[in-house]
C-alpha cells in the first residue's frame, strides 16, 4: 500500500515569517492552502455545526454568547482525517518548527454565527494541554471573511515569552475577571503585569477563507464578537514538532479516546499520531472512532457540565 504523505504547500513559510513567529508568537499565513482543501474544510464544519456530537451538546456556551465548536473531530469525521496526513498543514508545522517530526495534537472548530455578542476572552492554551515541550503550534484557518473587528483571531505580541508559570490565563478565568460582579477571588487571578497590555501590543489581521493565524499556544489570543450581518467559523489544526512529551496532571483538554501514552513519553500513538517524517500507518486507515462514554463523562464532570 503507498504511503499516505502531506501534500507540499502552494509556497514555503519564508525566513521572516519563521522569525516573526519566534519574536512574536503568532504569524498571518497566506496562500498556503489550496482553494479545494478551504472548500472541504468548510463543507466539513458545516456538517459539524450542522450535527452538533455529544460533547459540542454539553459545552456550546450560546448562554454567554460566545459561539460553539467541537474537538478531535478528525476521529469522527473523514474530511478532518484526511486532513491530518494529506494536507500541507503538517509540512508548514515541520518549517516553523524546523524540526525532524510532527505529530498531530488536534484539530477544534470555533464558530460564531452573526451577531454573537460575546468576545473570546484573552487567555493562553499552553496550561491546558496535557505536554511538555516547546515546539507546539496553532494553525487558525478562517473559513470566513473577518478581521480585528469582526472576529479574527488577535495575539498580544510577544507574549508566548512572558514569564508566567505562576500564572496561566484561562479563558473562564479572564471571563470572570471582566465580569464584575463574578470577579475572580484574589487569589486565582493572574499577576497584574500578565493583564497589563496596550492595544499596540495586539496583533490583528484581516483574513480572507484560508489564510490562517499560526500562534504559539503560550501567547495570550482572543476574539471580538461577530457583527450582525456575517458569523464567523474557524477551523483550528494544532501540531507538536520534536521533543514533546506527554504530561496529563492538570489538563483541561477533553481526551476522549485512550492515548496509550504514559507520563513523560513522547506524543505519538492513536490519539496524537506522527505525520512526518512517516505517519503512523495504523492511524493513516479512516474508520470513525466515537468518544470513550466513561472519558467523555469524566471531562463534563471535570468542568462542571455533567
Ligand atoms: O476563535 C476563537 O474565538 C477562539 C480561538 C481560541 O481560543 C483558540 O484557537 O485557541
């Protein structure tokens, strides 16, 4: 059987580009993609939002009008799988990074239909991934036209460096602290310097259907609401490059299937397969996966949703 590889991007991340994401945390990408992989993508989310799974069911936050989404959809559906190993997403990972492997974390929908009041508050991922590592990425793929405005994602620039291991930023937690009266106890908030930063400091682009915003999981990222005439989807594909290894102590991430990983290997397996530089045949072979019930369970139970 041939092997299954990543199609080569319509053009290479250029010298600059890989700089500006080091010095800065988050990059726009343009002209990467094709316009059929931006058609299916799209069709795909549709058919998400369309057919919402359990667990979009129990997290879709409309009461605070902040969107809906859903995650790990590439074990549910074909197109996302596919996407995984035959898109150029994982070569664009392998130059960011400039690393030997690169092994799919996975892959969320963010999806704001028109008039969606709310904003995604500021916060950072890197505190809820079950890894350790450095080489770790987001690629978020605007299906829609958006911009600072109207949706596109933002980054505070440069502040994947910040030093704030005391003091992660979840995204419940900034909501909490913009909202007076559930103001978050004293002791839970971030440091004063890690909410203290100026509208130049925040990096924002217009986007048209394909272009993505590549950001560092550690750089704080948010999202005004939607204004009444356009909603706005996003497909986000997150990618691990050398190094990183499995750390699931206090991980909000909803994990869904077994990983078979033990603390301190590396990401690889069923659950976070390696793409390049050979993919993990088994996983290369599409067949629907559904949620763990027990681990599904689990996780609603854990944010308070079950
Ligand atoms: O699209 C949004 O509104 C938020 C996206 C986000 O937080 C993420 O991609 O990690």
């Amino acid at each position: 059987m041939p092997l299954v590889t990543p199609e080569q991007p319509l053009r290479d991340l250029t010298d600059d580009e890989v700089a500006a994401y080091r010095r800065d945390g988050a990059i726009r990408v343009s002209g990467v993609f094709s316009q059929d992989w931006v058609e299916r993508l799209s069709d795909a989310v549709d058919h998400v939002l369309a057919n919402p799974s359990l667990l979009t069911q129990a997290t879709a936050d409309f009461s605070a009008g902040r969107g809906t989404g859903d995650a790990f959809m590439w074990k549910t559906h074909s197109t996302f799988h596919e996407f995984v190993f035959r898109s150029p997403a994982a070569r664009i990972a392998q130059q960011l990074f400039g690393s030997t492997t690169v092994t799919a974390f996975y892959d969320q929908i963010f999806a704001k239909p028109a008039g969606t009041k709310g904003a995604s508050p500021f916060h950072e991922d890197a505190s809820s991934f079950p890894i350790r590592g450095e080489q770790v990425c987001a690629m978020w793929i605007a299906l829609d036209p958006c911009g600072p405005d109207s949706s596109a994602l933002r980054v505070v620039r440069g502040s994947h460096l910040w030093d704030r291991a005391d003091a992660p930023v979840s995204s419940s937690l900034m909501q909490r602290i913009r909202t007076d009266e559930r103001a978050a106890p004293a002791a839970e908030r971030p440091r004063q310097d890690v909410l203290d930063w100026n509208d130049e400091q925040v990096l924002g682009w217009d986007l048209e259907p394909g272009d993505a915003v590549v950001f560092h999981p550690g750089a704080l990222h948010g999202a005004t609401g939607t204004g009444p005439d356009r909603g706005r989807r996003a497909f986000v594909s997150r990618w691990l490059g050398d190094g990183v290894t499995f750390k699931p102590d206090d991980a909000v991430l909803p994990i869904l299937w077994d990983p078979g990983l033990t603390p301190g290997e590396p990401m690889g397996g069923s659950l976070f397969p390696k793409v390049l530089p050979e993919p993990d045949e088994a996983a290369t072979r599409w067949e629907p996966q559904t949620p763990e019930p027990e681990r599904l369970n689990q996780f609603l139970r854990k944010i308070g949703k079950a």
